[in-house]
C-alpha cells in the first residue's frame, strides 16, 4: 500500500523502443489521496474539470466501501510540461527509486545486446542489477 505522496514508477519511460542512448529517465508519478478532486474530474461521476469536492469524498468513499476501488490508487503522472491523473493498479506501481535501478538495468542490457549481437543466449537482467536490488527482476 503506497501512501498519499509517495513517488512511484510503473516501468515506463519514454522512447523505450529507440536506441538506449535515447532512452528518457522513467515517468515519476505521485500517489494521491482517493477523494482528490483531480482523480474525479471528468470521469463517468463528475463530467466537469472541478468537481465539487464533498460531492467527491461521498462518491469515493462509497465505492471505497464497496470494494470497488480495491487494488486501485489514483497517481498523478508528470509529463514534463503537463500532469495527468490516471488510476493504477497498485500491484503495477513501485517506489520510483526502484524503477530508476530497474531502468539502468534494463538500458546496460540492451546495450549489452547491441555490443554482441552474435551471443546466443540473452543475458539476464539479474546481470545488471546490483545485488540488493536482484528481486526487482522477478517483476
């Protein structure tokens, strides 16, 4: 469970599919609380840009005590000019120190790849990782 401000990375980073070189630090996102106006607006509840925020927390929590917002966590994803709101399953979420690590790791991989074309066998991401980040792998 992150709790409201924690920064959070969900293994996107921009130009993945270019050269590494190319490749962009992940997305950082920030976990918000469930009754924040910016995780409603203009959704199938509130069709406008400010919802009325008692008319948010109602709504909210009654879901919430539905169980229809299990698993759910409404993150507030900076693009770098702009910030957007999506809802995220929190199991596709992890600390945005550990999406960095795993970023590295996967970037000195595909170079790797690039390197020696002719290898057989793919090396695991394990390889690149630091010791005490080696569970990130099994992601």
């Amino acid at each position: 469970m992150f709790k409201t401000g924690t920064s959070v990375g969900a293994g996107r980073w921009p130009n993945r599919r270019a050269h590494p070189d190319h490749w962009h630090k992940p997305l950082r996102g920030q976990v918000i609380d469930i009754c924040d106006v910016r995780a409603w607006a203009n959704t199938i509840h509130f069709p406008e840009d400010v919802p009325h925020a008692g008319e948010v927390m109602t709504v909210a929590l009654r879901l919430k005590h539905e169980g229809k917002l299990q698993g759910l966590v409404p993150v507030s994803w900076d693009f770098g000019g702009h910030q957007r709101v999506f809802w995220e399953k929190e199991a596709a979420l992890r600390a945005y120190e550990e999406d960095v690590v795993l970023w590295r790791a996967a970037r000195a991989m595909r170079l790797d790849e690039i390197e020696h074309p002719r290898r057989r066998r793919p090396r695991d991401i394990r390889e690149f990782l630091p010791q005490q980040q080696q569970h990130l792998a099994l992601g």
